[in-house]
C-alpha cells in the first residue's frame, strides 16, 4: 500500500503527533506541570480510542509496517503502561517541577515509538524503531540528572546499548547479503528456497546476532547485565515503564522476526531459546534471594519473568504464542503495580531498603494487602493473573514436550515464591525498629493507578476469558506452526 493511502490506518498516531508537540509548546507557559500529564494522559486516551478496528490485506507504507490484529495487542500494552506511568509520574517528587513537561512529551513519543516497533516487518524499519526507543530510554533513565546513581544508570544503559546496536546492525547486513532484501516474509521464502549452505550458514549466524540486540531490550541472559543498575537508579515510574513496556514489544519484534523471517530454522532457535530461557529464568530468580533492595529485587524477577515469556518463544505453536501474548498482560499489570507501590512507600519512608519495610502492615494496611497481592501474582499463586500466566506458559512446555523447560518453570517459581514471601513476612510479621504512627499520605493519582493494577490483577485471575478471547484475535495475523 502506498503512502497516501496509508496514511488513515495511521491517524490515531497522528493525532498523538500533534498531541506532543502540544504539550512541548504549552510547556513553555503553563506553571502548574502537573496539568500537563493530564493533558498527556487524555491524549493518550483519546488516540487510542480513535485507533482504526479494520485491517487492511497488505502492508503499509510499502511493507514497512503492518496494522494488524498482533500490532493492535502491542498497541493497547504500551497505551495502558505508559498512560499508567504518567499518572504515577504525578505522584513522583523527586523530579524538579520545571522538568515534568519534558519527561510527559518523552513518554508520549515512547507510545509512537513502541507502536511502529510492534508493527514493523522490515529490518531497516526494526532498527529504527528499537535504537528510537532505546535513545528514548536513555533519557529517561537519566532523567534525575542531579543524582549520581541517575547519571550511572544512564551511562551504563547507552554503553551496553550501543554495543547491542552494532552487533543486531551486523547482523542484519548478513542477512541482507545473504538474501538480497531487508523484508522479513521475503527472507524466509528466499532461505526456504535456498539450497547453499553458504547462504544457510551466514543467515544463521545474522540471525543470532539479531537476536543479541533484541534479547537486549528483553533483558535476556546473558545480555542483563544492564539491567539491575538501570532498574535501581532510574526515577521508579520509569523502572515500572522499562520493566513492561520495551520488553514486550522486544518480545513482539522478536515473535515477527522468528516466524517470518526463519521459519527454516525452527529447530535450531527453539533448541536455542530453551537454553537461554532456563538460564534467564534460573540466574534471574537466584539472584534476587540476596537482594535487600525492594526496587533492585524487583529489577531481577524482571529479568527471571522474562525468562518465563520466552519458553512460548522456545515452544512454538498456537499454544506458545498465546502464552506469550497472556502472559505479557499479566505481567503488565502485576510488575506495574508492585512498582507503582513501591512508589507509594518509597514516597512515605523515603528508601526501598527491604527493612524499612519491617511492620509496613501496621502503618499502612491497605497498600501493604496491594503489594502483598502483587507479589503473590509474580509468584503465580492462585486465583491472581500471574497464576493464570504461570498455566499457559507451563501448558506451552508441556505440549512440545519440553520437560527440561517445564521441570525449570517449576523449580524457579518455587525459588520466586521464597524472595517474594521475604517481602510478605517483612510487612506482616516483623515488628519495625521504631514505633511511628504517623500514617502514610499519596496524592489522588498514585491511589488511581494502584487500584488500577489490583483491579486488572483480581479480574484477570477471576475470569481470564477477558483476556484470553483477546489474544486468540490478536495471533490470527501471525504465520504459527
């Protein structure tokens, strides 16, 4: 489909367009910033709501990006976290008021940038949405310019991502030389048609250095090492953003760019991908028993709940996918609302050290019953969304019959359950090292997505079919074996 033509299956993002550079200019004369990320987040609202439902038969743009039922998935994940993310921003002080208006108009260019990344299926295109983002990203994390662990946390991140950068580039001009084109479906007939083992060997050694980049922004082991650092010193409603939004649209490109584009190869990345998932999962989870940071804790079951999502990856079918696509909106609501409690405490107590989390219950019942539910839906404990996630994603191994995979989804929930019930046991059972009865204090916009993320956690684990009628729509698009 040509440009002109393309252009309507596009408005809402044109309509966010506008939206941003809106708020950029009112910046410049409203005082009171805080009006500005609730013009962001109606923005966001109003754009998805107008988001077209019909989908054309070709690509857009030439084949460069595609309005599919997948990419509309994507589209709603990263609406939801980034409008979430918005009002805890609201609730967040540790950012100078002046500065606020800039960081709404970077996450409302993350919801166009994270958008064509879910929806591209051209190399090039997947280059230049993953390295938007991740420059994005940057800037985010780094935001608290004036706190050193701030400016860490950022240099770390643009090191290790320019490294991943230049590996997935190099990897893309192998595939490009070894078949001519840069777009995904027109890769996999061309290796499917190949019978060169040149040819073969240089697309299998493009595609792992593909995914070296993707398995970056999914914080992949062993391509993690960022991510502990990032997580802990960037402002925590951008740790919430980064640990759900980039990961799964990493997790869309890379669904797109294994069915797609190597197909061919199917026996060879899920032997791969069973490995690095197992590793992800195991060092992610053991890790994080010796944390006593709750915020840097949380960064490393991240990591491990990655390692869960890609054994749907590791396990091909229409099963695997759906557990992908179940367990990221699980995930979205679970990880969101543990950190956006975490928030709220980090607000009152003034530090994310697991003791001052010692009689949290007594102090503030009712936000320590919010993360004790979180928690206990990371660990996949019934009848939360996390259990829901935790079934399909086992269900998945099972059917390929995966048993190493199944054996270590088991074993590491088992490992998660101990360091989340550390959290548990703090705020119920260990009276804190001094008596303090003044009661904790959040505006009105941390309580609306707090509640939020508790009732999205509550409705997916009671009735699922929510969720899972929606998925089932969305993988139509996707060629599954």
């Amino acid at each position: 489909m040509n440009s002109l033509d393309s252009l309507f299956f596009i408005h809402s993002e044109l309509f966010l367009t506008a939206a941003l550079f809106i708020v950029l200019i009112f910046d410049f004369f409203v005082k009171q910033k805080k009006w500005l990320g609730w013009l962001s987040f109606l923005a966001l609202v109003v754009a998805f709501k107008i988001s077209p439902l019909s989908y054309p038969t070709e690509g857009l743009f030439f084949n460069y990006y595609v309005w599919d039922p997948f990419t509309f998935f994507f589209k709603a994940a990263a609406y939801l976290t980034i409008g979430l993310t918005i009002l805890a921003s609201l609730a967040y002080e540790k950012i100078p008021e002046k500065q606020q208006g800039e960081l709404y108009v970077l996450l409302i260019a993350m919801a166009l940038l994270l958008t064509i990344m879910g929806g591209s299926t051209n190399l090039l295109m997947i280059f230049l949405a993953i390295e938007s983002v991740s420059l994005t990203s940057y800037l985010l994390v780094g935001f608290q310019k004036f706190d050193k662990f701030s400016s860490e946390a950022s240099l770390k991140y643009v090191l290790f991502g320019s490294v991943s950068s230049a590996i997935m580039l190099f990897g893309m001009s192998l595939l490009f030389g070894a078949t001519g084109t840069i777009d995904l479906t027109r890769i996999g007939f061309l290796l499917s048609q190949s019978t060169g083992s040149e040819i073969q060997h240089i697309a299998l050694v493009g595609m792992m250095f593909l995914l070296v980049g993707i398995g970056f922004k999914i914080s992949m082991v062993p391509f993690h090492m960022w991510a502990p650092d990032v997580y802990q010193g960037a402002p925590t409603p951008v740790t919430a953003f980064l640990t759900v939004a980039p990961k799964a649209l990493g997790f869309a490109v890379m669904a797109r760019v294994l069915f797609l584009a190597f197909p061919h190869f199917i026996h060879k990345w899920t032997h791969l991908l069973t490995v690095l998932s197992i590793l992800t999962m195991t060092i992610g989870n053991v890790i994080a028993i010796s944390q006593s940071d709750v915020k840097r804790l949380l960064a490393y079951s991240s990591i491990a709940q990655a390692g869960y999502i890609l054994v749907g990856l590791a396990a091909p079918g229409p099963l695997g996918l759906q557990a992908v696509l179940i367990y990221i909106i699980t995930y979205l609501f679970t990880n969101l609302g543990a950190f956006f409690t975490v928030l709220a405490i980090e607000r009152n107590i003034g530090t994310n050290q697991l003791e001052a989390y010692n009689g949290l219950s007594i102090r503030s019942p009712l936000l320590a019953l919010a993360l004790a539910i979180f928690l206990l839906s990371l660990a996949g404990i019934p009848p939360l969304a996390g259990f829901i996630g935790k079934i399909y994603i086992f269900s998945a191994a099972i059917k390929a019959n995966s048993i190493p995979l199944a054996v270590a989804i088991a074993l590491n929930s088992a490992v998660a359950a101990y360091y989340y019930f550390k959290i548990v046991k703090a705020m119920y059972l260990t009276r804190p090292a001094k008596e303090d009865g003044i009661p904790f204090q959040n505006p009105l916009p941390i309580k609306i997505v707090v509640c939020a993320t508790l009732l999205g956690t509550l409705l997916i684990g009671l009735w699922p079919m929510l969720v899972i009628r929606f998925v089932e729509q969305s993988i139509t698009s996707l060629p599954i074996f």
